[in-house]
C-alpha cells in the first residue's frame, strides 16, 4: 500500500492519459533512548544496517522478511539507520537510499508505527546535507504515510515541510510535493480548492523547474483544474520526454476537440512516447465530448 518507487512515476505518466564503511554514529535527534548497543541486535538486523554486509540484495531481502511487531531497540536501530548518509558508504545512490525506501514502508507496516518516524522523515528533509534523493523520497512518504502515522506534533510539521518543498522548484522536489498533496485532498482536514490553488501556483511560477513541471501538470490534470490546460499545451511539444508525455496526459484530462489535431499528428509517430500517451488522450477527449 505504502510503497513509493521512482520509476513507476514514468509508467503512471506514460498511460496517465495519457555497508557502511563506518560505524553508525547519527542519531535521530527525536530518539529519547539511549544510544542501541550494536552486540544486542539479531543478526538481521545487522544485516540491514551494513555490520554483516554491504550488498544491496541481501540487505533489502532481509528488510522485507522484517516482522511487523519489532521491538523497540530494533526500531530504534533501524531509524538510526534512515539518518545515515549516502557519503557515508559505497552503495550507489539509487541502491542505498532504495534500502531506506524500502525501510520506511516496512517501519510503517509495524503493528504501532513509531511515533518518531515523521520527525525522523521532517528532520532529514530539512537538512540539506542529505542528497536530494533521499530528500525527495521523504517528500513522497509525507503525502504516502501521513494518514497512517500517529497525529501527534512530527506528523503537524509534515504539512509545513510539504508546503516549504513546494518552493523548491530548481529540480523535481517542487513537483514531489505537489504530487503528494494531490493526494492529500481526500484526507480529513485539507481543502480540494487549496491544494489546487498551491499546485497551480507553483507551476505556473517563473522559477519552476521542466523536472518539477512533470508531476505538477500531472497532479493539476487529476484534480481537474482547467488552469493549467494552456501550459500543457505550451508543452505539448517539448523537447524534453517526460515533459511531453506529462503535458499530453495532461490534455487528456483537460481538453477539448480543438486539441485532437495535434494529437493525431503525435499519436501517427513511430515514437512510443509521444504515440501512447497521445492516443490514450484522444480517447479520453472523445468519450469525454461524446458524454456531454
């Protein structure tokens, strides 16, 4: 239910109409027990941590065998874990911040979720020391998680931290957080209109970025917000792939007969791309016309 993984943002666009080389030695700043004694911890435990191995494989199958009643020492082990930084080791990006991915959705299967853990995820979003993807993986786990962590002042913060990703627009984080309130407007106490209102704003701003333009236009277009249908035009032609396939999808949702002629042309292409996504959009339009 919880599981968020990067590349199945490319597929939802594409038919969207379309170990540690050291010890651990960070600590959560939110854990008000002591420090985990290492020794104490079962072996797969320390198997995940990196103290029995620095393969990706191994790792992850041990993380997803976890049980969903750890105790406490482990829980805390393993979010000790989550604030290890990708400097800090030899995996490659995609593997280790995969690992704590991976983590986070087994963390949140517990029978109790740790109170802790949306601190844990606000703290390390905020902190600009951690790579981008990890903190664009924490942005995904706000809107992903938030109806199922305790309500208590960590999971108040992952509002204001959603909305402060919204203005970082230079790369995807912008578009991340859009996407994630989309999301949020059947959660009890978030306004449709509001969520809409900040999506639009951002990706109508002069300084967001195509990368964070790709989720934004996809998360306008599912709401339904017919503002954003010119700049899905703007980007019907773009050069940039994803953009294309986002603002096609885009115009599936939104638009009309006017926009069938282009359509046709890209659906006519021998680019996969441009032709799925296309000829997904014209069915859409014309059984939506074909409804009124």
């Amino acid at each position: 239910m919880y599981k968020i993984i990067i590349i199945l943002v490319v597929i939802q666009i594409a038919y969207y109409g379309m170990g540690m080389d050291e010890p651990i030695d960070t600590k959560p700043a939110t854990a008000e027990k002591s420090e985990v004694l290492i020794t104490s911890l079962p072996d797969n435990i320390q198997l995940i941590i990196g103290l029995k191995s620095l393969d990706y494989r191994p790792r992850v199958f041990a993380i997803h065998e976890l049980s969903n009643d750890l105790p406490q020492d482990q829980v805390d082990a393993l979010r000790q874990f989550l604030y290890q930084k990708l400097e800090s080791q030899t995996l490659p990006d995609l593997e280790f911040n995969g690992l704590k991915n991976e983590l986070v959705i087994e963390l949140m299967k517990q029978q109790a979720p740790s109170p802790e853990l949306a601190m844990d995820l606000v703290q390390m979003y905020q902190n600009h020391s951690y790579d981008e993807t990890w903190r664009n993986y924490c942005v995904q786990f706000f809107g992903k998680c938030y109806p199922f962590l305790p309500d208590n002042d960590g999971r108040i913060k992952m509002i204001d931290a959603i909305n402060a990703a919204l203005e970082e627009r230079s790369g995807k984080i912008a578009g991340t957080a859009g996407y994630m309130l989309r999301h949020m407007v059947d959660y009890p106490g978030f306004d449709r209109q509001e969520i809409m209102d900040k999506i639009f704003q951002t990706l109508n701003a002069e300084n967001c970025s195509n990368g964070s333009k790709i989720m934004l236009l996809q998360a306008g277009a599912e709401l339904g917000d017919s503002r954003i249908l010119p700049i899905a035009r703007q980007h019907m032609q773009s050069k940039i792939p994803l953009l294309q396939m986002s603002a096609i999808g885009a115009i599936g949702y939104l638009g009309d007969n006017t926009d069938l002629v282009e359509l046709e042309k890209l659906a006519a292409s021998n680019d996969l791309n441009k032709q799925t996504p296309a000829k997904s959009a014209i069915a859409k339009i014309k059984q939506r016309m074909t409804s009124k």
